[in-house]
C-alpha cells in the first residue's frame, strides 16, 4: 500500500463512498477508500438475488451532482434491475477516475481515536494500519445480511444461498425443489423469477408483507428526454418531497377518515394503478392512526384477495397484525400471481413452526420439506450491524457498541459523542432508510465534505446535550406514527437481543436538510469544534 497516512478513511465504495472521495478531492484532501467488496457499487455490489430491482423509480435514483452524467446515462425501465445500477455506478467510478484511491477486497477491523495527535488509526484485515485526520464510515444501512440461527443449518447437504450474499456467477434452479424462507423485499423480488427456473418452489413465510405493485416497463425515449429536459426542476423537487421522491409529501389535507369511502376508495385505486411506493403518501392519518392505516391495510388485502385464486392461500398472505407500511412496503412484480402456479406452495411458518434444518431439507412442526436447494431471504442487521463488526474506539478508550448497547446515540444521525471527526453516511436518527437513498446520500456527503474542510486539523464532535436531544426528538417524531407497532427492520425486531429502538428520523427529508444545514450555518449548532462549542443545538 502506498500512503499510510490521509486526510481522509472511507469506508465503503457504494453511493455514498465514491461521491464523498469525489467531493473531498475537489477540496483537495487525500482520502483512500476501503472496500470489503471486489468492486464498487455496495448494496447493488452484493445483491445479485435473481429479480433485485430499486423501488425508486430509476430516473430518480442516480447522482445529481453531474449534470454531463445524468444527461448522458440512459435508463432502460421506469424501475432498474441490480444489474443495471451496477453498470452505472461502475460507468461513474471510470467517468470521474475514482478507482485508483480505492483499495477493493479489504475489510477495515478496527478504528481508534487518539486524542493527543487528533488521529484516527484505522486497522485493515490485511494486518495493515493507515492513519487519517477523519474517518467516514460510508458503510451502507443494510451492508450485514442476516443469517437466522436455526438448528441444523449446517446438516442440509445442498447448496444454500443468502439474498444479500449471493454468488456472482448466478445460480441456476432448473428442474430444481427451491425452499425460500422469508417473505421481505428482498423474497418478493426473488421468488416470481426462482419460480420460472424451479420444478417446485416452497416459500415459507412467518409474516406476511403489504405488497403494492411495481407496474414496471420499458422507459420510452420520448419520456427520458422530457424528463432530462428538466432534471434540475425534478431533482429540487424530489429534494423538497418528504422522502426525497417525487410524489412522497402527502398533499391531500382531508383525512382518510374523515373521507367518504368510496372516494378514498378510488384514491387507493389511482395511487395502486400508478404504482410503488407514492401508495402510502395518500392521506396525513395513514402513518399516524390506526384505524386510518387500516383503510390503506384492507384496500392492498383486498387486492391480495383478487390477485390468489386459493382463498386459504390468500388469507395467509394477508397481513393482519401490524399497520400497512410500519415495515417497509414491499413492491412487487408478478408476486401474488406466482401462488396461482401449480409449483408453487405456501408454507405458514406461525402455525407450523420450523424446527430444524435437515440434511434433505427443512422440518416444520408438521413435516418435512425435501429440497435440492435453500434460499434464506432473512434480511439484514440493518443500521448498526455493519458499524458493530468494525472495533471503533473513541475518545478514553470508549467503544462505539458498548456506547449504542441500548440502541443507536448520535446527533442528525451524522456523529456521535466522544468519536471526535468520525462521521457516518446514512447512520441511525437520519431520514434516510425513510427515503430515495441517493437524495439523502448526497445531502450527507455534501455536509460531511463542508464540514472536514471546515474542520480542517481540528476536530468536530457533537455535545452531549445535543445528541441526547436528537435521540429524543427521533424517539418522539416516532411515536406520534404507527411505525413501532411493527417488528421491522426500522426497530431493529427482527435481530434477537437488538434493542427495540426506532432507527431511522421520521420529520421528512426537508425538514432535516433544513436542521443539518441550520446547524452549520450557526458555526456547528450542538457541536464542540476544536472545544470551541457552537450554537445552540435545535
Ligand atoms: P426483511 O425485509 O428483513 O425480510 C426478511 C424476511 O425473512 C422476513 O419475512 C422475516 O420474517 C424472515 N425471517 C427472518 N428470520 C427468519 C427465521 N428465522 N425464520 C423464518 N423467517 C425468517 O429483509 P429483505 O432482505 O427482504 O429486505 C430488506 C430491505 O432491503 C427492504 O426492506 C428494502 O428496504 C430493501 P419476519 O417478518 O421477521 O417474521
């Protein structure tokens, strides 16, 4: 390795890593990436999974920040498969020459802040060390799939697979008995495409998903041209909307259930025609009260119902124990359908639990599954869990885990007290698993960069006051939703032992960018730079 010392460590080469290496360069800082991955591209690097497509329409989730490459790259569908998104970022890594500061196939270990020379030591797998004035971790907010821990796992004799693991050469099912476990995105997505290539497909599901449709297809030239024509209105559009897409802010003031049924009936309808995930940005009582959320939770069941043709089949893959949208809404192309096919078979895993994994299969409390191959479509330790596997020591020794132990404590989701110029990307108590990914990455990405070359030699961490309040107020806007009433992701539930904690700030994209750059502009709001201490933090 070259340089042992930079200005700059990030972590991760997906959206996040390779915009921040871009901006610190036109700083002028020195900066190294680090990747544990054989490439760019993060996320869309590891997750092969037959059917892996953005819920974002693809016109929306790209960089804005070049004008040249947003004119030049052409989408194909309304919606980008896995494939087509690596091609893009990979087409960014070569356009703007990123490669040669990233250092592919190294995972970094461990991180220590040393308070006497203001430096960050950053341990590689390797056995290597570099030292940087600022660590930013750009590691990604679903980066550590989650393998469940069920007896017997290692007996099965066949090949199993993980969603977010899977092997890049493809795996082929033809003429095959595929048993999915899991019913998440990452399973909607797989199983319509698994089910094509299977003799016999078993999806076993412990709870269903609310599902809305993608309504994919190809991206006419007409429309790529009119939406290029006016991409900076769109993208400050999309940067003002709730989630950072467009048609994510809810407009319509009337209540749900202040509204005639058959109205609001038709307004599900013209929002589940249009497709994805625009569904739940109907009425302003949908996230907040039960009973409205309900209105939106029957209407999807009620499709579910028209879409399985087997009323049993049907009932269980209703969702019915926890709000439309508290986990995240699944968007799905052909799902339903698949359970029309003769090949095709629903396991309940609520009533007929599993007990063990065998070495032919999977054994439910009812029977036993025989299989020539296993999909574990279980998700992610989402937030943390890629954060927790790195060692990161802050200031006296302390450790970043034992710190977050009762769940995540940082200020804007952007640092975290007593890790002086360590910075997350995308971390816990910022919006940005709420929204399009990419509108959040470059608002982080532009803040963090701002505030490095702010910073310079000196050191920034937040105050303790103020990251105490952030935790609050993200608890707080949480309560006021119905997102803590499911076991999702969001609330680290699906994790056994995690804590039961809302990760993610839910006062919308605007308001956030709003507060990030309020603080910056008051000298670092509810910061300490360099022991100076800034304005009052929000
Ligand atoms: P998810 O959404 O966390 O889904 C994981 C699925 O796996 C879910 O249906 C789980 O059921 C199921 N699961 C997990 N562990 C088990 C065990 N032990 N037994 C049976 N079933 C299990 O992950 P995805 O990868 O699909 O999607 C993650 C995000 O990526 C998605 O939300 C998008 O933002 C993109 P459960 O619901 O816990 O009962």
């Amino acid at each position: 390795m070259s340089a042992k010392h930079m200005d700059v460590v990030i972590v991760g080469a997906g959206f996040s890593g390779l915009y921040l290496l871009h901006k610190l360069r036109e700083l002028g800082l020195s900066s190294r990436v680090f990747e544990a991955g054989g490439d760019v591209g993060g996320t869309w690097y590891w997750n092969r999974y037959p059917g892996a497509r953005c819920d974002i329409e693809s016109m929306e989730y790209s960089y804005s920040w070049s004008e040249e490459l947003e004119q030049e790259w052409n989408w194909s569908e309304r919606y980008s498969t896995q494939p087509e998104i690596l091609a893009y970022i990979n087409h960014v890594a070569d356009r703007f020459d990123l490669r040669r500061d990233i250092r592919f196939d190294t995972r970094v270990a461990a991180a220590s802040y040393d308070e006497a020379s203001n430096l960050w030591t950053v341990e590689l797998d390797s056995g290597e060390s570099v030292s940087a004035r600022h660590v930013v971790m750009a590691t990604g907010c679903l980066s550590s799939p989650n393998l469940p821990d069920i007896p017997g796992m290692a007996d099965f004799e066949g090949p199993t697979y993980q969603t977010g693991l899977w092997p890049h050469e493809g795996v082929d099912f033809t003429g095959q008995k595929v048993g999915v476990i899991g019913t998440g995105s990452s399973a909607i997505q797989s199983i319509p495409v698994i089910a094509e290539q299977a003799a016999e497909l078993v999806v076993m599901q412990r709870t269903p998903n609310f599902v809305v449709p993608a309504h994919n297809r190809p991206l006419g030239a007409d429309e790529i041209a009119e939406t290029k024509a006016g991409y900076p209105a769109l993208r400050e559009q999309a940067r003002d909307e709730a989630a950072g897409f467009l048609g994510s802010t809810v407009t319509i003031e009337a209540m749900a259930l202040d509204t005639p049924e058959a109205e609001r009936t038709a307004e599900f309808e013209r929002r589940w025609n249009y497709g994805g995930l625009r569904f739940m940005a109907s009425y302003p009582d949908i996230g907040m009260v039960m009973e409205a959320n309900d209105t939106a939770a029957e209407f999807i069941r009620s499709k579910i119902r028209e879409r399985v043709d087997d009323p049993e089949t049907a009932e269980l893959l209703c969702p019915k124990t926890y709000p439309a949208g508290a986990k995240r809404l699944c968007v799905d192309t052909g799902y339903f359908e698949i359970y029309n096919r003769d090949h095709v078979h629903l396991v309940d895993l609520k009533s007929t639990p599993i007990e063990r994994i065998t070495a032919k299969g999977v054994r439910t409390s009812t029977r036993e599954y025989a299989f020539d191959a296993i999909v574990y479509a279980t998700g992610f330790d989402a937030m943390t869990g890629t954060l927790d596997k790195i060692a990161i020591t802050g200031r006296g020794g302390r450790r970043l885990k034992a710190k977050w132990r009762d769940g995540p404590e940082t200020y804007l989701g952007l640092m975290s007290e007593g890790f002086p110029n360590l910075f997350l990307v995308t971390g816990p108590q910022s919006p940005s698993v709420i929204s399009n990914m990419i509108v959040s990455i470059e608002q982080h990405v532009e803040w963090i960069a701002a505030c490095i070359g702010d910073v310079g030699d000196g050191w920034i961490e937040p105050t303790r006051e103020a990251e105490k309040s952030w935790v609050d107020h993200t608890n707080f806007m949480a309560g006021l939703t119905v997102y803590p009433y499911a076991d999702s992701w969001y609330m680290g539930a699906n994790i056994p032992g995690k804590p039961r904690i809302f990760m993610a700030y839910l006062g919308g994209v605007p308001g956030y960018r709003a507060i990030c750059e309020d603080s910056r502009a008051k000298g670092y709001a509810g910061f300490t730079v360099s022991g100076e201490t800034g304005g009052e933090s929000v």
